[in-house]
C-alpha cells in the first residue's frame, strides 16, 4: 500500500493559497484579506498549531461582531459574526480527529448560530427525538431555513459530506430558498451531531426528520434530498428505501458501489482535493482511525451489494466529475444499468464537477418540485 501524504508546511500554504483563490472547499464565503493573512502566518499543521491559528482569527471576528450587535449594526454583526464561524470551521478542518480541532467544531456551531439568527427570517433549529441502539444518541438535531413570503413551500433537505457538514451546506441552500423552497440542512451519519455511525440501516436517522416534516408548516408532499459530495450516498438510498416520502434526489458527487471496493479506496486515499487527514476523516465516519479500518467497513455501503440498486426509486439525478479521484464516477454509469431510469450528468474537472453544477441541479429540482405541487 502506499504512503499517506504528507505536505510541508509551503506546500501546505500553497494548497490553502490555490484554493482560496478558485473557491474550493474549504473555502466558502470567507474574507479574502483575512484568510490571505491567517494563511501566510500559518505556523503549521498539527492539529494543536491548526486549530489555534484559525480559531484565533474566529475570535477577533466574534469581538467585532458583539461590538456591533451592541451599537447596533445587525448586518455588520452578522457578518462579522458569518466570518467567526467560517474561520472556526478552517479551525476543525477536515474532521474534528484531535480535541483541539473538536473545541473549534463547537466554536463553529456557536458562532453559525449567532449569525443565522440575524437572517430575516432567522433559521429555525429542530432537535427531535431519535430511538438509538447501544452506543448511539438519543436526538437528531437540524435546521430549517424558509424562503421569504412563501407559505407552506416545499423543502430540500441538504447534507454535505465527511469534511463538509449541515453547517457549510447552508450557503449552498441559498440559490434553492431564491427559488421558493426551503432548505432543512442535517449531517449524515457518522460526522457532527448524527446520532449514528455510518452503517448499513444509518438512513434510519430520517425517519424522525420525516415525521416532523408531516407536523411543520412546509410541505412534506414536495420534499426532496440533495447530498453533497459522501453525503450523495444518502441521498441516494433514501430515494429507494423512502421512495413513498420523496419527491425527488439528488447524488452530488457520492458512490454507490465501485467509491467502496478495496482497489478504489487505494488508489483514492491520497487524493488532492485533501489538504490533511483525508483517512482519519474517511474513517472516523465509521468510528475508526485509520485507513485500514475504513478499507474494512466501507464494502458495507453498496448499494449493489445490498440489492438496493435494483429496487423502484424516486426519480434521481446523478450529478459528479468526470474526473473524479475521491469518489468514482464510474458509479454513474453502473446505477444507470440497474433499476428505474435515472438522470445523470456528467461535468469537466474533478470531485463533485465544475461549471453550473448547483445551477443545473437548482433547474431539476425546480422543474420535479413545481410539477408534484401542481
């Protein structure tokens, strides 16, 4: 097997500078000053040295943000507080595998709240309750954001992937709540506050999201599933093993059965689109730490082994890079031989595609989404 990489410190610092210029995870809507700063006075990336660095950032954002909130100026103070968070996430980045990085997820989640609450309408958080087996947790806990002046509007529930959580798909959301729609964000299982770990059954997770949806004030008859990146995997077995509750879904970028195999797992464990722990992230989502534990369990997660392919779905679009290194978009072609027809689109450029993804992904849903409600 080959080495894991491992990146000098310039190397490092060229990575976060290449990234930061393209916009690429983990990069979002982030001061470009700033981040500029934190990256040339970065003093390494241990995960003590890492996380310090950028929560202190996050900290002095937070300071300016209370200063306004107490003159004040809600908008600056949201911002400022929008960018505390954005720099606490860096903080925990990719995955919170050290204590150091686990206090910055938490500062993150601290500072995301003080800065949606000053959206108009403010984001709504849910904690239901969830019957978990040994070991797991009690709760599922997520948010919704509504569009403006829409009564009962449809929903797309969102989730992200083994670095990207509920957290970072909000902004993501933000061209789908244009539209009309609202947007409930939840992590899948194994990252932030899922209650479960990554397994064969872990979609069990919704069923609460699903009963309260029936409750709420949005309209659980037009519901629809976006997974980003690992998350695309949820998505995807939703709209067959919850094919009675959706509308619609939506694979961005996940695997379905070649992303899981030994040979892939291999040849993808040092991909580019990760600056650090690409394999402890990988594997943490399972409760385990190291390449080999994560090579043991994902084999679990087919599809096609678990006669999920096969079974009648919600409609699905399959969205990826044609180049993709992380996960295969192979996978593509194989769930398009296996059960109802499905719609994919392929895009330049590596995980997850460039171009007008989310553009394109917006138009599908719009179009399954206004043609259900009608």
């Amino acid at each position: 097997m080959s080495a894991d990489l491992i990146r000098t410190l310039p190397d490092a610092q060229e990575w976060l500078r290449t990234h930061l210029t393209e916009r690429r995870n983990p990069f979002n809507a982030i001061d470009d000053a700033a981040a500029r700063q934190a990256i040339d006075t970065l003093p390494g990336t241990d995960p003590v040295a890492w996380a310090g660095h950028w929560t202190r950032f996050a900290a002095d954002f937070a300071d300016r943000a209370q200063a306004c909130e107490k003159s004040g100026e809600l908008e600056a103070a949201r911002e400022a507080w929008w960018q505390a968070y954005q720099f606490a996430f860096l903080g925990r980045y990719p995955s919170p595998v050290h204590p150091a990085k686990l206090d910055a997820y938490v500062q993150a989640r601290v500072y995301f709240d003080r800065a949606t609450a000053l959206d108009n309408p403010a984001v709504e958080h849910v904690t239901v309750p969830f019957e978990g087996r040994d070991g797991e947790g009690d709760s599922v806990s997520f948010f919704v954001a509504r569009p403006r002046g829409v009564e009962r509007p449809p929903v797309v529930m969102m989730w992200g992937g083994i670095d990207v959580w509920k957290e970072e798909t909000y902004a993501r959301g933000r061209l789908l709540r244009e539209r009309g729609f609202a947007t409930l964000h939840i992590d899948k299982p194994g990252v932030g506050q899922s209650p479960v770990l990554a397994g064969v059954d872990a979609e069990r997770q919704w069923d609460p999201v699903f009963a309260w949806l029936d409750e709420s004030d949005l309209d659980a008859s037009r519901c629809a599933a976006l997974g980003l990146s690992f998350g695309g995997y949820w998505a995807m077995k939703l709209a067959h093993t919850h094919r009675d509750r959706l509308t619609a879904a939506v694979n961005w970028g996940g695997g379905v059965h070649l992303t899981f195999q030994p040979e892939w797992q291999e040849k993808s464990r040092n991909a580019s689109s990760y600056l650090m722990d690409l394999m402890g992230a990988r594997s943490r989502i399972f409760g385990g730490h190291t390449f080999e534990d994560y090579v043991a369990a994902c084999p679990r997660l087919s599809l096609l082994d678990q006669g999920i392919l096969d079974r009648p779905s919600a409609p699905l679009l399959l969205v990826n890079g044609m180049d993709d290194r992380q996960n295969s978009s192979e996978d593509i072609h194989l769930s398009l031989r296996h059960g109802d027809p499905k719609t994919a689109r392929l895009f330049p450029g590596g995980h997850m595609g460039t171009g007008p993804v989310m553009p394109t992904i917006a138009d599908w849903l719009t179009d399954r989404l206004t043609k259900e409600g009608s």
